[in-house]
C-alpha cells in the first residue's frame, strides 16, 4: 500500500462554460487527474489497494498483467512492486496527453525495464498470456456496443485461473436506489469542495461519454465473455468492483 501523491487541484468546471464540450482526457484533466480521481471516485484509494491485494494473488511468474485505460499509471505504481520479477506490466492508453505524463511518472519505477506504456486503443490491444487485467474506471468509456468484445477478448487472453479486475459506476435498476444513490454521490462531491456548477458541468459533459452498465449487466457480460465466475468484491455509493475469473 503506498502514499498517494498530492497534485495540482481540479478546476476543470469551476468557470461557467458557455459551449460545454463532451468530456476528454485532454491536457488539461491529465495535469489535475490525480486531485479529480480522489475527489470525484468515493473509494478511490481502496479500490487502489484491493486491486494491488488481488494482483498479489493471482498474478503468475512469466505472464503478462495488464492494465487497460492506465492514464497516468497510478494502478502499475500501486501493483508492481507486489508482483512477480518475470511478470511484464503493459499499461494501455489512447489519451497521449495522459500517456506522455505516465510515461515519465513510471520511469523513477522501471528500473528492470518490464513496464511498457502503449499509446493505442485498447480495443486493438491483443491480450495474450495473461494473469491478471485490470479495467479501473475504464469499461465505462468504451461505446456499449463494443464492450462485450472487449471482455471476450480479455477472457481468451488470460490464462486458466486469472482474472479480470473490472471496477466501474454503476446505475441501478430500481428508481429509490438510482436516485438515493444519485443524491448521495452528488453530496460527496459537495463534502469534496466541488461546487454546484462544477457538479452541474462535469455531469452534462460526461452525460454521452461515460455510459454506466447495471452490476447484473456487468456480470452478465463477463459469463457471456467466457468468464466462469464474476463475484462483486467492493462497493461504494454508485462505484462497484468486481473479479472475474477465467
Ligand atoms: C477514468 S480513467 C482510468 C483511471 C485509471 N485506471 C486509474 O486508476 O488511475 C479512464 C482512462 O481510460 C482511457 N480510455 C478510454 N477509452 C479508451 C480506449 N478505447 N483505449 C485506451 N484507453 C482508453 C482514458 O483516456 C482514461 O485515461
């Protein structure tokens, strides 16, 4: 478990933004994503730190763990040292705003040279030899159509036995949950000093961008993917995590 960074704060929607553009991983969220991540993902830093206690556990000597949607590598700083010397970590990102930032942010770590940082669609990335792939926060951004291919291909590339950490928003099926959720995650975000405008701008810009599944839809997806069992491991207000294993 390791001490989190601190970083420039997140004032992306402070201002009032006369022609809101749908949300992306630019420049400008890259340079304050670590402070957006803590105040905008209820759970965040222990999302981090089960992923690194799951990774401990089934990543194997000689395989491959991915990391899919790596922005700036804060799951590789958080996971290599726990796993195995021969394990290969490849991080993969298509914002190169973000890849140019974790690409330095993972250098001081990379001593034995077994991180690569790959710019491309994860949608092209070819899993092979896999113990463990983690999608923190990423499925979500990945068009709906294409997501069951994702996890179909995520399934056929890891070994018998690893896993898929998948760890997203959810939406609910049931309307006094939905909006009792809703209501909660808009009161941490206050409680986290965002504003009423800043809440408002960031909810339109991500309303396209950022489709949330149900957790039955998720774990739907993962047993029609080849995934024997998808078990949900962590929830916090309307952000879940489960662990589907081949
Ligand atoms: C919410 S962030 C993920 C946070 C990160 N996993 C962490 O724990 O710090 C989602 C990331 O997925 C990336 N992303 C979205 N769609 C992608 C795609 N098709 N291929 C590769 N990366 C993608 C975004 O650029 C963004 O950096």
């Amino acid at each position: 478990m390791q001490k989190r960074k601190s970083s420039k704060i997140d004032k992306v929607y402070a201002k009032h933004i006369a022609e809101l553009q749908d949300f992306e991983f630019s420049t400008q969220v890259a340079n304050v994503f670590p402070d957006m991540l803590q105040r905008s993902i209820p759970g965040y830093s222990f999302t981090l730190d089960l992923i690194e206690l799951i990774s401990r556990q089934f990543a194997k000597p000689n395989t491959n763990v991915y990391d899919l949607g790596c922005s700036l590598g804060a799951t590789i700083e958080q996971i290599y040292k726990c796993l195995p010397k021969t394990c290969q970590i490849i991080g993969v990102e298509n914002s190169s705003a973000m890849v140019k930032q974790c690409k330095t942010n993972i250098e001081p770590v990379n001593r034995q040279s077994n991180i690569v940082i790959r710019h491309e669609d994860l949608r092209d990335t070819k899993i092979e030899n896999a113990s463990v792939v983690v999608m923190n926060l990423t499925l979500q951004f990945i068009p709906v159509k294409d997501r069951d291919s994702v996890l179909k291909k995520i399934a056929n590339g890891l070994i018998e036995g690893g896993v898929l950490i998948l760890c997203e928003k959810v939406n609910f099926d049931d309307a006094y949950e939905q909006s009792m959720l809703n209501n909660l995650y808009v009161e941490f975000k206050r409680a986290q000093g965002y504003s009423e405008l800043e809440i408002v701008q960031k909810r339109a810009a991500l309303e396209n961008v950022l489709i949330p599944d149900t957790i039955s839809e998720l774990k739907k997806r993962a047993k029609r993917s080849g995934f024997t069992k998808a078990q949900l491991i962590s929830q916090c207000l309307n952000f879940v995590g489960l662990i589907a294993v081949k």
